[in-house]
C-alpha cells in the first residue's frame, strides 16, 4: 500500500469527512494531475510537490477537529518537509 495524505474532520469523536491521496505516484511527476499516473510508482531520492483539496462538508462546525497526517502504510522510509494548508472560501 502506497503511502497518503490524509484529512479527516472530526464532530463530537465521529469522523465527518475523510480524504486521503496516494504520495509517491506524484514524486517526480512535472503534472501530479495527469493521466500518466501509476499506482505506487514514483521516482526515487526525487523531491516532489503534492497537493490535493479536501471540501469542507456542510455538517462541520466551528470547534470541529482537523487532522492531517501522512499514512505510512507500507511502514518504508519517507522523508516529507515543508508541509503548508491553505483554507479557501
């Protein structure tokens, strides 16, 4: 299993929303978005921009919890740095 952003909103302990993209088929990859993807393939000792948007569900409320976390799944090494969010409107 591939390794992944992940964003999960919280209400009262129950999860709201959850959203969750694969990493390493976007490394090294000039348009994350292409239709060149391939599952769990990218390039290696290569540094790589990901980004992905996650709507905020009409059920969320001000004091919702926000997580956002890389899921190893495979348990091997990655390095991540320079992590940013952005809220749109």
């Amino acid at each position: 299993m591939s390794p992944k952003f992940v964003a999960e909103i919280r209400h009262d302990g129950q999860t709201v929303a959850w959203e969750g993209v694969r990493i390493v088929n976007k490394i090294g990859v000039k348009l994350a978005d292409t239709i060149d993807l391939k599952p769990n393939v990218g390039i290696v000792d290569t540094w790589g921009s990901v980004s992905f948007f996650v709507q905020i569900p009409s059920n969320c409320h001000a004091g919702d919890d926000l997580t956002l976390i890389i899921w190893n799944l495979n348990k091997g090494v990655l390095a991540y740095d320079d992590w940013s969010i952005e809220w749109w409107r």
